[in-house]
C-alpha cells in the first residue's frame, strides 16, 4: 500500500520539467540530465521530452536565439565565447552554426568596439603600454580574437590620443587665461594702462613658461575687444 501511495503521488517526468522551466529557459540536454538525476526511466523521458518539444516548451533554436539577444544587449560575449558557453549548455555542435543566424560578423565587431571603449574608460589613467595590455587581457577572456582587439586597440589609441591632446590644450588655456586676469588686475592696480598695460601682462605670461604663440594669440584677442584702451 505504501509503494503503491508513493507511485501515484510521483510526478511525471513532464510535470517535473515544467517546475523545472520555471526559473528559466533550458535546452535538450538539460532538461534530460536533470531527469535522469531525478531517477526516471529512459521510456519516461523521451515521453515527457516528445511533449515538451511538441508543445515548444523545449526549443533548442530559440534557446540559441534568446542567449545571442542577450549576449548583445548585456554579456557582448565573442561568437567563438558564445559558441563555447552553449556547448557547455549541451547545444549540439551542428546547432551552433545557428548562432550566424543570429549574431553576425558585424553584430560581433560593434560588441567588441563598445567593449573596447569601455575598457577604455576603465583603464584611462593607465601608462599607454600599460593600458593597452590590460584592455587587450580584458577582451581576450571575453573570447575576441588579437586581431580584431589590436585593430580596435589602435583605433581607440588614436582617437585616445586626440582627446588628451585637446583636453591638454583646452587645460593650458584656462591656465593661461587664469594668470592674464591675474596679471591684468595687478598690473592695473600699480596705475598702467594701455600699450605699457600690454607690455607688462604680456612680460608676465611669458615668465611663467606658457608658449609664445599662445600668449601673442590671447594678447591680440584681448586687445581686438578693448581690453587694453586707454
């Protein structure tokens, strides 16, 4: 009596794996080893996979499909990395030329350039050997080939350098600036005015190092508005 109340109260294979799919999408063959863990029957299996197939609870190219979504939108994993990850999933390796359905060439190349330029960011006070070889080690455990890194690597160098460059130049400018109203103030409180005005501020800038260029290019535009009128 008791074998028999425990038989009938036992799930069906079907019934488990729907408790199963629950917390999230599975593929074949972990549905299979988690039943086969569960102790039920090879017969009792296929019974309960033929269903959950039939009625698409079990989908293996839509598994594909929605780990690809995913993968762009968050992880933006390599192809190759992806590849790697399904297969532990128990994707069939003939199933994985899917993943080209789904997450194309292109797709990967601007995954890796958003990567690129986050890593980027990450490491931005880093010497640039330096910087290079960590953002390099970065999306090598992402699964991106070298090659397609060292190309996105000097794209990102360049476009890095740029950057510094103008945000150097923008910084020494407000330097300059900075000490030419300094100057102008002092200057002016000793009672000069107009060209000895000029001269002295211009005296000034050019003791503290700045380029010449620079200073001649402030002066005249200072001198253009009126600055140094008597």
């Amino acid at each position: 009596m008791e074998e028999h109340t425990k038989k009938t109260s036992k799930l069906s294979a079907f019934d488990r794996a729907m408790n199963y799919l629950t917390y999230r999408d599975r593929t074949e063959a972990e549905m299979v080893k988690y039943l086969q863990d569960k102790k039920y029957s090879e017969k009792e299996i296929a019974a309960g996979m033929e269903a959950l197939i039939r009625y698409g609870y079990i989908d293996d190219e839509r598994y594909i499909k929605n780990a690809c979504e995913l993968n762009k939108s968050s992880k933006r994993y390599s192809r190759r990395r992806l590849a790697q990850d399904l297969i532990h999933k128990g994707i069939p390796r003939e199933k994985i030329e899917d993943i080209d359905l789904f997450f194309s060439e292109e797709e990967e190349e601007r995954c890796c350039e958003e990567l690129i330029d986050e890593a980027f960011e990450r490491y931005r006070n880093e010497h640039r050997e330096k910087r290079s070889r960590k953002v390099a080690n970065w999306m090598m455990r992402r699964g991106y080939s070298y090659a397609m890194i060292r190309a996105q690597i000097s794209r990102k160098q360049e476009m890095f350098a740029e950057n510094v460059a103008d945000d150097e130049e923008e910084t020494q400018r407000n330097h300059i600036e900075a000490d030419y109203q300094k100057y102008l103030r002092m200057q002016r409180l000793k009672g000069y005015t107009g060209w000895e005005l000029q001269m002295r501020v211009q005296r000034n800038l050019l003791s503290r190092g700045f380029p010449k260029s620079e200073i001649y290019a402030l002066i005249d535009e200072k001198k253009q508005e009126g600055e140094f009128d008597e």
